[in-house]
C-alpha cells in the first residue's frame, strides 16, 4: 500500500464532496446530498471549524477520507462521532478503511476523548464485519433519531 493519510486542507473540498456523492449512490439515496463544497468550505475550514477531515491519498488523488467532530455525552464527556468514513469502490479491499479508521482513534485518543461512535447501516455487512473486527461495539438496541429539515420547520410552525 503506498497511501498518504493527512489533515484535509481547503484544495480537498471538491473530491470530499465527490466521495460524499459516491457513498450517497451506494447507500441508495443519490439524490439526498444537499451539501455544497461551499458548505464544506465554511464549515470544514472557516473561523469556528465543525467538523475535521481526514484523507488518503495515491499519486496525488483522493481516494478516501474520514470525516469526524467532536460532540459531548452526558455519560463520557468529551467524544468523537465519525460522520462517514468512505473508500472509493475502486480501491476498496487495499486496507485503507484501516488506516483512515487508526488515525481516527489516534486522534481521538490524543484528545482523551471517553468515546468513538458512528453509525451504520444495518444492510451493509461488510462494513458491520470490518468494525466488529476492530472491536467495535454494534448497539442493536438504540434507535437512530433524527428531524429533517422539513419536520424542523413543521415543528417550528406548530410551536
């Protein structure tokens, strides 16, 4: 393997948003991103940054990344949630997964961070394999819970 794993920088913003659009096709939602490298941009690399990006890189191009923040738990303290973690399909099965996902803890574990979490979806199970064999924990009895942002402004209009 002759992969680089580095700190995304601003030039990044465009092949992070493709890897975001390749991961939509293959989770069968193509059309759900709304997100712009503008957003990324703003929010990635701006005055008050919410989110950090790992990459790997082959011969100068961009064929997977790790997109983490940090959140607070009210049980742990301070955490890092991992967004997405994505590999190309074309260079899926090289162990890059595995290098994006060790920086992720080295990271996390510099900060002393109390928790690593994210989620996946319960039909991808080589996904599910990969990050049972790195001993992650799969919570079968927690729901995901989330408002889009058109029940936000239907809430909001009934308040």
């Amino acid at each position: 393997m002759d992969y680089t794993i580095r700190f995304a920088k601003k030039k990044d913003v465009s092949a992070i948003l493709g890897l975001i659009q390749e991961l939509a096709v293959f989770e069968k939602e193509p059309d759900a991103v709304i997100v712009t490298e503008a957003d990324l941009l703003e929010n990635g690399f701006g005055k008050q940054p919410l989110f950090t990006c790992f990459v790997a890189e082959k011969d100068n191009t961009i064929v997977a990344i790790a997109l983490i923040y940090i959140r607070f738990s009210t049980w742990k303290g301070k955490t890092v949630h991992l967004e997405d973690l994505i590999v190309s399909h074309d260079y899926r099965g090289e162990g890059l997964g595995t290098l994006l996902l060790d920086e992720v803890i080295k990271y996390g574990y510099s900060l002393g961070v109390k928790r690593i979490c994210w989620e996946v979806l319960d039909w991808n199970e080589p996904a599910i394999k990969f990050y049972e064999s790195k001993g992650a924990s799969l919570l079968k009895d927690w729901y995901l819970v989330q408002m889009d942002e058109s029940s936000i402004k239907k809430y909001i209009e009934n308040l």
